[in-house]
C-alpha cells in the first residue's frame, strides 16, 4: 500500500491528528450531519411540533449502535444556540463525548413563558405538557427512526434552565441529566418546588444509575455589569441547599459561579465544562482499555473491551458501544504501541478491526486497515475482498472530492493487486 494510503489510515486513527493537520484555510471539522425539520404531531400540546433534528455523521455507517439524545433548548436565540452545537461538535471530534442525537427546540415570545412554567399554586403552565411531548411523544419517533439510546440530556438557558432543573426531579426515571445555565429551581418562589425536588431526590436514590445536575449563574445584577446575571441569589440558595443536604450517591451534581460574566456569556461557560464531565467515563473506556496489560490472546482482549464498556454502560444507563475511534485507537495501540508482541500484533490488530467492520459495516477506513494487513502477509485475496468493500462504501466524514479521490486510490490499488498476481 502507497505511502499517501498509510498515512490517511493514521489519520482516521486518531482524529484530533487530522485536526492538527487541517490548513488554517480548512473549515472546521464537523462530527454531524446538516439539520433536519422533524414535525411531530402533539396531543400533549394540542399541535403539530416542529424541532430540528442533528444526527452524527457515524450513524450511517451502521444500523446497530445507538445514540444518546441532547435537547438543546432555544433555537430562536441563535448565537447561544449555535454556541452550544459548536460546544458539543468540538468535544465530540475531542473524543470526550460520544456521538449524540441533538434535538433543537424553538420559543415564540409568546409561547416561551407558559411552556416553561410548571402548573404551580393554579398557575396555568404548561411545563409538563412540553414533558410530556418530548419524553412521551417525540422520544419514541427518535428510537424507532433514529437509533436513539435511552439516555436523554437537556440543555437550558434562563427561563429553559429553570424548567430543566423541574424536568428532571418531575421526571426522573426517564432524564438523565442537565446543564442549566444562569438559573435556579428555586427561581418560582413556590413552596411546591421543594417538594417535588425532594421527591425527585428520593427517586434517584433507588435509581441503579446515576443522574447528572449541573448549574450555573454569572455575576449578580448588584455588581453594576450591563447586562448582568441576576439569578445569582437563588442559584447560591440552590447550592448551599445541596451542600446542607445529605444527597444519594448516584446524583452527580456541580454549581459554577462565573466571575464577569453576564448572563447571555454564562451557558458559553458552563456547558463545555459541564459536558466534559458528565461523559468523562466515556472517555475513561478507551484509557483504561489501554491501561490493561497487553495480550496476545484474542479471547482475552474481547473481554478487556466487555469489561469495560459493560462498566460505561452500567453508570450511564444504556448499552455504550465502541465506537469508530475506539476501535482505530486500540488496533493502533496494538499493531504500533508494543513490538515484542512480534507478529502476534498483526493478527491482534485484525482481530479489532473485524470486531470494528461488523459493527461500522459500511464504515471503509477499516477495511482499508484491513486491506494493508493482508498486503503485509502477502495474502492478495483477502486484500482484494478488503479493498473492494471499502469501494462500496461512504465516508461520512470527508468531503464528496475527497471521497472520490479515496475511491481512485482504491481503485488503483485494485488494479495493481491484479496485475501483481497475473
């Protein structure tokens, strides 16, 4: 295999090195798709709902993994709305989050009030209504058309902040977690509030996962900055009700108070930080996969790679699959990291990469990986079978040009294995 081949194959390897290697020129690396209009019809709301729909890149290359969901609130605010997609694609590409299903939900001026307001002491809110669409009526479309994983995650701002924190402890068993920026539950003055928080936490405590409760404020009103958070009093009563309160181990939670920072500056604070750490132990399955002591038994390595993605699983609630970096990393970290594995390290890196091919079937850059291995031993067959699956499939993530120069390539290499063998 020519040496421009080789090294594209490093690159899908490890993402972040394709990203250092991008002329300054080269727009930024995107981990998914352009957005789709997904109307939904709503008994809950009396209505036909409209969201936008963000679907990873991955997802077409297999139809078996499944994805985690972000509801990412206020469309209509589109400088913190993009904000947060571009905070969640670039932790994606960093490999510290995985691959998720975004679903964007826009507010009238009109509508943004009643929806996010909890029915409290009469009041006529319609927050559980909004619940009642997005976990009971939108959720199973994404399952049934989406590959949606059981895991949802919400991300609010403000007034969408607020009915966060309510959807969570409302609806406990079926919300995973929150980033909940320049707000606080307690924001309503309602006595109700408390109740239903302290309910919520007692459900969470039989909970066999965890849940995840993050929230944040900016600089106070008081503190003479234009445009200053004045949610600061009710997120500090917030947080030091949580520092009171014996809490269940499985409610992850963690306050911020962002010095000089107004409220619109606030969810662009608060949700990288926050994202990084809700799905640390994502990235954790990779490091500690690579932390087990190198074997040269196939069958052993298998468990190494259950073991830990059952643990991943476990904390987070659904089946964590590996996904297309993990297995690259790992056959690399074999087939480079240790050469008194000897030839043993070919057959180890095969080994993964067909685990990977099953799972990403019409992912190509792992039969090209495949390919070159069978090049390697001389095995013009199996190189030849390798190289023709990857002709047969797309690469979600380079352009159309890029994707047509690869098959080229391709195509050549075919070619010269023929006449190799004629």
């Amino acid at each position: 295999m020519n040496h421009s081949t080789s090294r594209r194959l490093a690159g899908y390897c490890l993402l972040f090195l394709l990203l250092q290697a991008a002329p300054a020129s080269a727009q930024s690396v995107s981990m998914y798709q352009a957005p789709l209009q997904l109307r939904v019809p709503s008994p809950a709301m009396k209505d036909t709902e409209t969201v936008e729909l963000i679907l990873p890149k991955e997802l077409s290359t297999s139809k078996h993994r499944k994805y985690p969901v972000v509801f990412v609130f206020d469309k209509q605010n589109r400088f913190i709305y993009q904000n947060t997609l571009n905070n969640i694609d670039y932790t994606t590409a960093m490999m510290r989050m995985p691959a998720c299903i975004i679903v964007g939900i826009s507010y009238t001026g009109a509508n943004r009030t009643p929806r996010t307001m909890p029915a409290y002491n009469g009041t006529r809110g319609k927050a559980d209504d909004m619940l009642t669409f997005l976990l009971d009526e939108l959720f199973p479309v994404l399952q049934q058309q989406y590959q949606a994983a059981n895991f949802k995650l919400l991300i609010g701002h403000s007034r969408t902040a607020i009915f966060s924190q309510h959807a969570i402890m409302a609806r406990p068993r079926d919300i995973n977690g929150i980033i909940a920026s320049s707000a606080s539950l307690f924001d309503f003055g309602s006595a109700q509030e408390q109740v239903i928080f302290e309910k919520g936490l007692d459900t969470i405590a039989r909970l066999p996962q965890q849940r995840f409760f993050y929230f944040s404020t900016g600089d106070s009103l008081l503190s003479g900055l234009p445009g200053g958070d004045g949610h600061q009093a009710t997120v500090t009563k917030l947080d030091q009700y949580l520092r009171a309160k014996k809490l269940p181990a499985n409610f992850i939670w963690k306050s911020y108070f962002h010095a000089n920072a107004t409220h619109n500056m606030t969810p662009g604070l608060t949700v990288p930080d926050a994202l990084n750490s809700l799905f640390s132990r994502h990235t954790l399955t990779l490091n500690r996969t690579f932390a087990k002591p190198f074997t040269t038994d196939t069958a052993q390595l298998r468990q190494y790679i259950q073991e830990e993605l059952a643990a991943t699983s476990d904390l987070y609630g659904y089946p964590v699959q590996a996904d297309i970096t993990f297995y690259n990393s790992l056959a690399s970290h074999y087939l480079y990291g240790k050469h008194q594995l000897g030839d043993k390290k070919y057959e180890l890196a095969r080994f993964i990469w067909r685990q990977a091919s099953r799972a990403y079937p019409q992912f190509g850059a792992f039969y090209l990986s495949l390919a070159e291995l069978y090049e390697r031993e001389h095995n013009s067959a199996q190189a030849k079978e390798c190289l023709n699956k990857a002709l047969q499939c797309n690469n979600p993530f380079v352009t159309e040009t890029e994707q047509a120069a690869e098959r080229a390539e391709i195509s050549n290499k075919l070619a010269a294995l023929v006449g190799n063998k004629q």
